[in-house]
C-alpha cells in the first residue's frame, strides 16, 4: 500500500505565543504538514475536533487550564485516533504536567526553546517535530520517493530454555503508558531484577521511576555507576546518559556513561541490551516496547546470539510500531505480543515455562 498523500493535519492547542509561535515557524516551509487550527484551551480544541478530524494534537499542557490527566481524556474522547505530541518548556510545573499527560497516553514531549534561546535549539526543535509528525503518521520525507509498502516475512525464533537472571525492557514513543500497562500487572512474586531504558529528557526520569515502583509495588530508582543490580528492584536510565551492565567479579553493577547518542538518542536501549547479554549471556529476557525508529534492534540480537530470549509488543498495541516492528521484521523475538499478554508471559518465562 502507497503512503498517504493528503498533508498531515494538526491542531495546535494552548495560549502561549511562544509555543504557538514556534510550531508554526518551525512548519511554515512544509509542505506535507497544515495546521488546521491553532485553539486557546481544551475546551475549544475539543470543539474543533469534533468537526474537523486531524492527525496530531500539539498540546501545551501547561497552558490549558485542565489537569494533565483530564486535558489527554477530553482530547481522546474527541479524537481516538490523533496522536498527542506535548511541546512546551521545561520548566518543573511543566515537568510534572508532561509526565502525567505521559502516563495518560500523550505519545511524546519535545521541549520547547524560548524567545532568547540560540539559533540551533531552533534548528532541533524543528527536525524532531518534523520528525515526530511524520513518524507518528507514517508518512515518509517528501524528498524521498515512497516505496510500495510490503507486509514483511514474520518469523519466530524459539525462546531460551534457561531462567532468565535480568529481564531488560526498551521503549520509546507511547512508552511511558506502556510501561504503567506492564508494570500494574508484573508478576508480584517474580523477584528477578529489571533494567529499563525509556527515551526521555533527563528532568523526567525521577519522576518516571517513582511511577513505575508505584505501578509495580517494588523499588524503582535511577541507576548509578556502581550500584549492585540485586533481585526485587528496577533500575531506570537516566535521561541523557546510557546505562549498561558490568560484570564486578561475581555481581553485577551498573554503568552509567555519557558515550555518544546511539539511534539518535541517550540513552539509548542498544547499549543496555549489548552490556546485558556480556554479563548475564543466555540468562536475558528483553521486552521491546511501542518506540519510532530500530533502537534494540542490534542489541536484541546480542541477547539472541548469547542465547537469551526477545518478546516485542505487536503493531496493533503499539502507537508507532518501529522499536518493535525491526527487532520482529529482523527475526529476533520468540514473541510479538499485545501489550496486555507480555506480563503473563514474562512471568511464564521466568518461572522456566512456555510464553503463551
């Protein structure tokens, strides 16, 4: 099937110029993008949506006079198939209202530079908002031709038979509320330690390991270099750093490192999984969540090559089926799931059983 022609429809929501002002710079000279409304609050953009169908939900968060949680519901309930994409500053109101928004089902934050801020934050907010419009809908670059799009070949490899030691999780887009899917149903007996690599700027990784120790009624903190990766506890990566797994004699510790962005991003789920599989071999369970782009992909198959096993969340339970899309497409998971059955299969896999 051909990728969409018609442009990629937007409504920009929230009463600050500076948001405003900069989304509509930044998409002023592209063609495939029109931004059918700009509305002052949710309550007007709900109005809006009604009528007029669009693609993506810009929201200001910050600026729309509703809680996070009941702005991302109304917009929902007006338009169940738009992607939401929060752009706004990082301020630690903001901050706090994003990652709820997040938790709720937004798909993705991109920061907003201010008035004063230099030419190539300017530069940065435009290609990542290009890029997220695009990614989210499945449109390709206008300068390249587009291809006929081919239903790729599936095939599953058979999982590991050992127990897994770690179990390693990657996400990205749509991943924070896939990841309070996962963890509200973890296995509350199943002890074996967790690594969680989640594309996010570094204010929000507190916040995000204080959800999932809430959602999974077990310790969550933000590794650091050196600390003992022990059963019962989660370990989350940092934003802007990557975590990686060391061997430490018999133990095993982590690492934190600002080496360079990997898939574009830091940090990044590869090195957590390439580190995971020297350390623990055939003892590594990788999940793949929702995510744009291949990140987990080469380091699935370092996990696959030691021996240990990748489970991916399917197409339809994804918001963009890329992250897990390529690690399935490359033919390293024993299973594509959706998201509500990879609990009980973590917890089949841990116990020495058969993923259903």
């Amino acid at each position: 099937m051909a990728a969409p022609t018609h442009p990629i429809r937007l409504i920009v929501v929230g009463d600050s110029g500076v948001v405003v002002g900069a989304v509509e710079a930044a998409l002023k000279s592209s063609r495939d993008i029109e931004i059918a409304a700009v509305a002052t609050d949710v309550t007007k953009a709900v109005v809006q949506l009604k009528t007029s169908p669009v693609d993506v939900v810009v929201l200001d968060i910050g600026m729309t006079g509703v809680s996070a949680e009941r702005a991302i519901e109304r917009i929902k309930g007006a338009a169940p198939d738009a992607h939401v994409i929060l752009c706004l500053s990082l301020t630690f109101k903001n901050v706090k209202a994003s990652m709820a928004a997040l938790l709720s089902g937004a798909a993705m934050f991109i920061p907003v530079p201010g008035r004063h801020h230099k030419e190539n934050n300017t530069v940065t907010f435009r290609r990542e908002l290009l890029d997220a419009l695009r990614g989210l809908t499945g449109r390709p670059v206008p300068e390249r031709t587009p291809l006929p799009k081919v239903a790729p070949v599936i095939r599953l490899r058979t999982h590991a038979p050992t127990r897994p030691d770690v179990i390693a999780i990657g996400s990205s887009t749509g991943g924070p509320k896939a990841l309070m899917t996962l963890f509200r149903a973890w296995p509350r007996g199943l002890q074996t330690p967790i690594l969680v690599t989640q594309h996010l700027p570094a204010a929000f990784t507190a916040q995000l390991a204080q959800s999932i120790a809430a959602a999974a009624d077990r310790p969550c903190i933000v590794g650091k270099t050196g600390e003992a990766i022990v059963p019962g506890r989660t370990y989350l990566a940092p934003g802007g750093f990557h975590m990686q797994v060391k061997k430490d004699g018999a133990a095993k510790v982590i690492r934190i490192t600002d080496d360079p962005p990997e898939n574009f991003c830091r940090p990044a789920v590869d090195p957590m999984f390439r580190s995971a599989a020297a350390a623990y071999g055939a003892k590594v369970l990788a999940v793949i969540l929702t995510g744009m782009g291949r990140d987990g992909t080469v380091g699935g198959k370092a996990i696959v090559e030691a021996g240990g096993t990748v489970i991916a969340q399917d197409e339809a339970t994804s918001v963009v089926w890329g992250m897990p899309g390529a690690a399935a497409e490359a033919g390293i998971c024993s299973k594509i799931l959706p998201l509500d059955d990879i609990a009980p299969a973590i917890a089949k896999l841990a116990a020495g059983g058969k993923a259903p």
